[in-house]
C-alpha cells in the first residue's frame, strides 16, 4: 500500500514502516516515497480493526509473523542439517535483509549478526565477482554394493563429455576449468539423499572412501550412521568451474559521520513500548553503540533493537553482538 501502486492489502513493508523502522522519505535516498498515513489507514481498515488490535500491536504481529517464516528457512539450511544456528553468525544482506536480523537472531538465540557494506546490492557485488560453474546431474539409482567402480565411471564419463561440451560452447578450453565429483547417497530405504565429494582411487571411483564420507556426513547431519546398511547411489552430479581473476578488494578508508543522529519514535514491541530510537549513518559505528538504533543507507536500514551492540569491524561490517552475550 505504501507505494502507491494501488494496492489494497497491507504487507510487511506497510507494518515494518509503521512501526518506524523505515523512514518513509529516505528509501533509495529519497528518490522513493512511500505513504506512511496510507500504510497505518491499510493495517488499521484490515487487520487492527477487524481484530481489535491497536495499529502499533498489529504491525508488530505482522513484523513477528514474516520473521518467524524467515526463522524456518534459516533452520531448513541449519538445525534440519544438524547444525546448531547458535554456533554460528548470522549474514544479513538485502534491503530488508538487516530490518529483520536482530529479530531472527534473538527468536534463534544467535548472538552475532554481520551486515556488509553496500548490503542492498550485495548479491549483485557477489555476481560481479563469482566464478563461472556449471553442475550437470544424471539419475544412478543403484546399491554400491551390486555395482563396480568401473560402472560408476562409465557413467561419469558421460557426464564429462556432456559438460565439456557445454564448456567448449562457451569458449572454454580443458585446462581453464576443474572438474568436481559429487554424488548423492543414501541409506537403502531412506527418502532423502546426502550429496558428498566422490574420491577416486587408481583412476576410478574410490568405494570404500565414497561410504565413509558418506557415514560421516549422514553422522554430522543426523547424529548417527548405520555402517551395516546398504548404501545406495541416487545421483551422480559433476560441477565445472572456471576461476576468476577478482580485483584486490580495497578497504575504504574510515569516514566521519554524515549527519548528526536524529531520533524518531520506534515501537519494539510489548516488552520495549515506543522508544525514542536515534538514527544515525554507518560510519558512526565507528566506535561501539548501544542499541536501540536505526542505520540508515542509500540501499538498506539497519535495525538495532535494545540489548543489541553494533560496530564496524576492519573491513566496514557492521557487528550486532547481544549486549547479554558478550
């Protein structure tokens, strides 16, 4: 709603701006505006009303809500793999990427955030200098133990003159690019696979390797492994990567702050109320702050919610650390 585009329903960027996180005239360095009074008349008509929520309540649902779907997708690549999230910092990079972080760390009980430079084009920075790679897979349903190495490089072999195909199409020539075995294993009666480096012994498939690989992935996913189970091979996957030069990456000087920090009203929730909350640029994190605070950027906002510290690191991350956990 708040765009203007016609839209009726409100949505996360309609709730997360009537809490006060998002200045409604700096989006794009104020190249976008967005409808305050349009997006708090959407929430109030739609959901506070009908509910008989306040709008302050009902955006902070709305805020809760899509963190808590992000929260499972954080455990999709984490808890349901056997990683701890805890043992780990979380990367939040996107424009709203940094709105949510804090709030996913504390519902995950992390303790560190790191938010990058430039974090709303990020993935395009990432792109600029990824590699070339290309993976090609084919189906090889069969029990290791009713098959021969031979017969598992007959099929890789297919899949080499596949992708060398598909490199040379690209202007590529065999020694600009490696080559990487991979394949998918299970359990014989098990639904999902676990994908591990495929080592080779004397030109061919190394077998006994492949199963201990395998055993110790399915132990660091699952906890256990059951070396007198049969192994089955679902798919074998070979990747092609082409390494690029990159460019030294230049650490930009430190710079003063832009502007002096100017509060504006911020609703954290039942626990913290309204809170008159500074907002301030990145390089006034020079030096370690308390939250709460909101970061503003050309391409993202940063929200440091109470009993979060935020600071820059040598190379210009921004570092939120639970004050509790430090």
């Amino acid at each position: 709603v708040c765009y203007g585009g016609g839209g009726e329903d409100p949505t996360f960027t309609d709730s997360v701006l009537t809490l006060g996180f998002l200045n409604p005239g700096h989006l794009v360095g104020g190249s976008l505006e967005l409808d305050a009074d349009a997006a708090r008349d959407a929430l109030q008509k739609k959901i506070a009303g009908p509910l008989g929520h306040t709008l302050q309540d009902t955006a902070w649902g709305v805020y809760q809500v899509a963190c808590g779907t992000m929260v499972r997708a954080v455990k999709a690549v984490s808890t349901y793999r056997g990683r701890d999230p805890r043992d780990f910092s979380l990367f939040a990079f996107g424009g709203n990427g940094p709105v949510v972080a804090a709030e996913i760390a504390n519902l995950l009980d992390m303790t560190r955030v790191i938010i990058p430079p430039t974090p709303g084009v990020f993935s395009a920075y990432g792109l600029l200098l990824s590699d070339v790679e290309h993976e090609i897979s084919r189906a090889w349903l069969n029990r290791l133990t009713a098959v021969s190495p031979q017969d598992m490089e007959t099929a890789y072999d297919k899949l080499e003159a596949d992708i060398t195909a598909l490199m040379t199409s690209e202007g590529y020539a065999a020694g600009e690019y490696t080559l990487t075995r991979l394949a998918d294993l299970r359990y014989a009666g098990q639904a999902h696979e676990l994908t591990v480096d495929c080592a080779s012994r004397e030109g061919f498939p190394d077998f006994p390797a492949l199963i201990s690989a395998f055993g110790a992935e399915h132990e660091r996913t699952y906890g256990h492994q059951a070396e007198a189970e049969a192994v089955e091979c679902v798919t074998l996957r070979l990747i092609a990567r082409v390494t690029e030069d990159r460019p030294e990456r230049q650490i930009a000087p430190a710079r003063a702050a832009i502007k002096e920090p100017m509060p504006r009203m911020v609703y954290f929730g039942p626990d913290h109320g309204e809170v008159e909350t500074p907002v301030i640029d990145r390089p006034a994190l020079a030096h370690p702050r308390n939250g709460p605070m909101i970061v503003e950027e050309y391409d993202s906002t940063c929200v440091v919610p109470p009993g979060w510290q935020a600071e820059l690191d040598a190379t210009g991350n921004i570092v939120l650390t639970r004050e509790n956990d430090k």
